[in-house]
C-alpha cells in the first residue's frame, strides 16, 4: 500500500491509488505520496519513521520522502 499526506491538514491515507481531493478541512486536499510500501499500523518488515516536525508515524520499507509538511518545510523522517 502506498501512504500519502495532505501538505494542508495533515491527513494521513493508506491507499493503493490517490486519495480523492474532497473533504479537506482547508479547502481541497494536496496529497503527495511519501511511501510506496508503507503502513499505518506496525507490519513484519516495515520499519516505524515518525517525522519530528509534525509527529506522524508511519511504517515503511524505507525512509519516506520529504514532502512538504503542513507544520510548515518538508517532513524530517526519524527511524524509530
């Protein structure tokens, strides 16, 4: 599965394809993909990254990209 943000509420989706843009609480959502084989709950084989600008964890394969955060710059990923 892949994990996309929304760079304008923080919205986090588990979803094969792009998440619809509707029913952002800030307008329209701007996804942008930070994983490609990810999680949002602890899975064999992915590693737990929580990005210290805004606090989310996700799980991943490999270290999510740095895409922009809605706390403002990019996502700064740590491995748990």
């Amino acid at each position: 599965m892949h994990i996309y943000i929304c760079s304008k509420c923080g919205a986090v989706v588990e979803k094969d394809s792009m998440p619809a843009v509707s029913g952002c609480p800030k307008g329209t959502h701007s996804w942008s993909i930070v994983a490609f084989n990810g999680s949002l709950v602890a899975k064999p084989g992915l590693h737990p990254y929580q990005c210290r600008n805004c606090g989310i964890l996700i799980y991943s394969d490999s270290m999510p990209s740095t895409v922009s955060c809605h706390f403002g710059g990019t996502h700064s990923w740590i491995k748990l």
